[in-house]
C-alpha cells in the first residue's frame, strides 16, 4: 500500500476508509497529533479572551452571571465541536462545514454550495482584530482612540498581513506562528497574577483587594438581549474549535487525532479562559471593568505592574492580534481559492489561480477588499462589535443547519433508510442542545434591548443579523443566475463531478455540459480517471 510509508499506521487509515461516507484524500499526510492541536489552539486563541471581557460583564450585570455566561458559552461550544468531531471522522477531507452542508443538503441543487460561497466571500473574518491592534497600539502610545486612529492602524494591519501572505506564504505562516506565542505567555501570566492577587501576594501602589467575588450576583438581572450578546462574545473567543476539520485530509489517522486532540485543544483552553476571568475580577474593580472597553487586558496589567505593565502589554496583546490577523487572512485567501478551483464563484480562474508569486494571490486580495469595506463602513466605536457579531451571527445559522442535518440523518438511520456509523459520536443529546443553543443565538438578537442595555452605540442592534442575512440573500439570487437563469439561456447543463487533483486532494469541479451533447465526452474522461484512481487506492 502507498500509504505504508506516510502515516505508519494501515491498520487506522482502514478503519477510516471503511467508516468514510466519501473516498479519503490521497495526498501525503503530513499533520500529527501535536499539530493538530495547535492547528486549533492557535486559531481559537485570538484577542477575544483579552477583549471581550468587559462587554461580557456589562451585559451579563454581574460577576457572577457573567461567569456563568462563560461557563455556558464553553458548554455551547463543546458540543458544537464534539458534532463536528462526528461529521469529521465521517467525511475525512479538508472543507470542514462545506462538505457537511453539501453531503445533507442536496436539494435545491447546489443552493448550499452558492449560499456558502456567499457566506465566506462577503465576511471580513480577519477585520475584528485588526482593530484590535489598532486599539492596543494606541493604548501603548497613550493616545486616546477616536474616530479613525484605531481604524487607520487596523487598515494598515489587514494591508500588511495581505502583502507578506501573498508574497511570501512561508514568511508569513513563519511571522504568525512566532507572534502566536505572545499569546500564550500572556493568559498564563494573567492566570497566575490572578492566583497571586486572590493570596494578597500584590504588592504597588495601584492595586487594591477588589471584592468581587463577595456578593458576586449582586448587580443588575440580565435581560434576553443581554444573555444573546454575552454569549455571542463568549462564544467568538472559540471560533476555530472545528479548525482541525479544514486540514482533515492532511492529517495522519484523522479520526485518532479528532479522539484526541479536539478534546484536549478546547478543555486546556476552556480551563485557562476562566481562570484569565477571574483573575480580571481579582485584580481589576468592576466600575473600571466595565469602563475598559476591548483593552480589559491592559487595564488588568495596569492595576497588576502599574503603567509599564500596561504599556508591555498592550504591545503584546497587539502582536498576538496581529498574528491572528496573519493566520485568518492566510485561511480565508485559501478556501476562496479552493472556491474558485471547483467552479462555484464568479470569475472562478482569477479567484483558483496561483499568479503571479505561486501563493492564493487573488483570494487574498478579495479578502483584503472586504476586510477594508468592514473595517471602515461602521460608526466610529461600534467598528469592532459589529464586526464581531457579524461573523458570529452567520455562524451560528450554519451551526443550527449542520446540528438539524445530524439530527435528521440520526432519523433516516432510525428508518433504515441510510447507513451512518461514523467512529465518533456526538449523541443525539448533545446534537439536540448544539442545535437549540444555536437556534436561540439566531432568534435571540431580534430582542430589544431594555433597561439602558445596548451593543452599539449608533447602529441599530439588529443590524448584525439583516445584514447576515442579506449575505445569505446574495447567495440565494446568485445560485438563481449560476445554476437556472444562465443554463437556460446558455444552452447547457450545470453537471458537479469529484475530481482528483495533482495533489492527491478529492474536490468538487463544476462542469456546463450543452445541452447537444458535444462535449459529454468530458464526463466520460472524468469518470474513467476517478474510476482508475478508486481502483489504484
């Protein structure tokens, strides 16, 4: 076997070929345990936990309710990342929600794959930090943040992060890796000052014993709209739990690795998320809490190592940011490549091109576009919310849409009407609280806030999920025009065929076949070459 020598271990590629709905990727595999889990760790560990915090309380109305909201926000997420450990070990290929959406969803012929395209093309998903840096910088530099400052940096850092990537990928994987590491230091750094505060060990001028935790209910009663915008923030600093299901056709032993390295990546950091929130309310006072905006982190080492402390680590909090911003912007240019390769997107060669310097050039590039629309459209001071919980909101639709397809293709077993016996389970308890969870996230935002509560202070708090919805719109009339509107007036037929590519990978290629039959031979030729490469595998 020609695997024999790439993942040491035929025994499991096996088992994996046998519990495959779909024909596993023949490329080399590269991705171990280890990498795995950074895979995850390093996408779920963004600027989040150092700039969600206040919000969170704020909305949550005490210390309290607001570690409750983190406490349910993991448990959301876990079974969120345990369905797709389920869809993963089932359907072994790189995509992640895109193969699951289209093994489910069939019908309308590919409405799922135009709607997904829509929904990755349009979102800025590395514009959120971006500001971020902007906002640390500029606290580093005691410059209060004002109506462009913090943009004008977050635009310079979306720009930078495009051109390093698509000059040079190597370079900038290399840059966003070692900038990941500040990260790290910094929550085991926040972790442990926080242990020591709680012991009296603190010893400055600007810290005092903060009194958090006595009478931690005490505050005001969270509303619906609060709870909704809380977990949103919460759950936003897990985005990337599924991280390890984009790679999954490089990964040795898959369905070992998902056993493993899932589960470990989310709880390490599930642990480490809370004690960074306690330690916020052992050092930092709640009025000054409430008041930090998306600097919590700096306040905390204000009060913690008084102002140098501060200054150091908002410069820290920033590179981490930046390296965030370098590692999505490197994601996103790929899978809009990916798009562009299978035929699902407007000017599909510009987008699947390699040109000019071998890298996702133009995938990058549309990237940046949106990043840059997304970073200067809002208001000034709702920039970074906005954009929050526009990537969130879309999010949480296609999280239900997958849950209630597990839920279904539990039923059709149930009636014997398909085989599904993936090697990991996430159990139909769990699949049920992950799709109610994530319906309420989608229903919720719709109501008013009350009692002075508010997520945006010039936009209207429903905008999030009009837009998203819009996004989702553009798909709808797009796969209209591509699959019905043109064939009709073209003279052909949208035919879909796996292909597998020079790189081993299987993928989706879309094909216009006329309606004559000229060219149906190129259905014959694709069907000879996979039935060859199924047989040699």
């Amino acid at each position: 076997d020609k695997y024999s020598g790439e993942t040491g271990d035929i025994s499991s590629l096996i088992s994996d070929r046998e519990h495959a709905v779909i024909e596993i990727d023949q490329n080399k595999k590269e991705i171990g345990y280890i990498s795995a889990t950074f895979l995850m760790l390093n996408r779920m560990l963004g600027a989040g936990v150092f700039s969600t915090g206040a919000l969170i309380f704020t909305l949550s109305g005490s210390v309290g309710t607001a570690l409750l909201m983190w406490f349910a926000g993991t448990l959301i997420a876990l079974s969120g990342l345990l369905v797709y450990m389920e869809l993963g070990s089932a359907l072994p290929r790189n995509g992640g929600e895109k193969n699951y959406l289209e093994y489910i969803y069939t019908k309308p012929k590919f409405l799922v794959t135009a709607m997904y395209a829509s929904y990755v093309f349009f979102l800025g998903w590395a514009a959120g930090n971006s500001i971020v840096v902007g906002e640390y910088l500029l606290n580093a530099a005691g410059v209060e943040p004002g109506q462009w400052n913090s943009r004008g940096i977050g635009v310079g850092v979306i720009t930078f992060s495009f051109l390093i990537n698509a000059i040079n990928i190597k370079t900038g994987l290399f840059l966003a890796n070692i900038l990941g590491a500040f990260k790290v230091v910094i929550i085991l750094i926040i972790t442990v000052t926080g242990w020591v505060a709680l012991g009296g060990g603190i010893k400055n001028a600007d810290f005092k014993p903060t009194g958090n935790f006595h009478n931690a209910f005490s505050g005001t009663t969270p509303t619906g709209f609060g709870i909704v915008n809380a977990l949103y923030n919460v759950i936003w600093s897990y985005v990337g739990y599924s991280n390890a299901n984009y790679a999954l056709g490089e990964i040795k032993n898959p369905v070992k690795v998902l056993r493993v390295a899932a589960p470990c990546a989310f709880i390490f950091l599930g642990i480490v998320y809370m004690f960074v929130n306690i330690a916020y309310f052992a050092v930092v006072p709640k009025e000054e809490i409430a008041n930090s905006g998306i600097i919590l982190a700096a306040t905390f080492f204000k009060y913690a190592f008084g102002s140098k402390g501060e200054t150091a680590a908002s410069v820290f909090v920033a590179l981490s940011a930046l390296g965030n911003v370098l590692s999505v912007i490197f994601s996103q240019g790929r899978i809009i490549q990916s798009l562009g390769r299978e035929g699902s997107l407007p000017l599909s060669r510009l987008w699947g091109t390699s040109k000019p310097f071998n890298t996702p050039f133009f995938g990058l590039f549309q990237h940046w576009v949106v990043c840059i629309v997304t970073i200067l459209a809002p208001p000034p001071g709702d920039a970074y919310n906005f954009i929050l919980n526009l990537i969130s909101y879309p999010l949480n639709v296609v999280n239900t849409a997958i849950a209630g397809g597990l839920l279904y293709i539990y039923y059709k077993k149930s009636k014997g009407l398909m085989e599904w016996n993936p090697p990991l389970k996430a159990t139909i308890p769990v699949t049920i609280f992950f799709f109610l969870s994530s319906l309420y996230l989608v229903a919720a935002p719709y109501i008013p806030p009350i009692n002075g509560q508010k997520v945006y202070n010039s936009l209207p708090y429903w905008i999030h999920p009009v837009v998203a919805w819009g996004v989702f719109g553009v798909g709808l009339v797009y796969w209209f025009v591509w699959s019905k509107v043109l064939p009709h007036f073209g003279g052909y037929t949208l035919v879909v065929k796996e292909v597998l590519g020079e790189d081993g990978f299987w993928r989706n290629k879309f094909y216009h076949i006329k309606n004559d039959g000229s060219n149906r031979e190129i259905l014959e030729v694709v069907d000879n070459d996979n039935k060859s490469s199924k047989e040699s595998n």
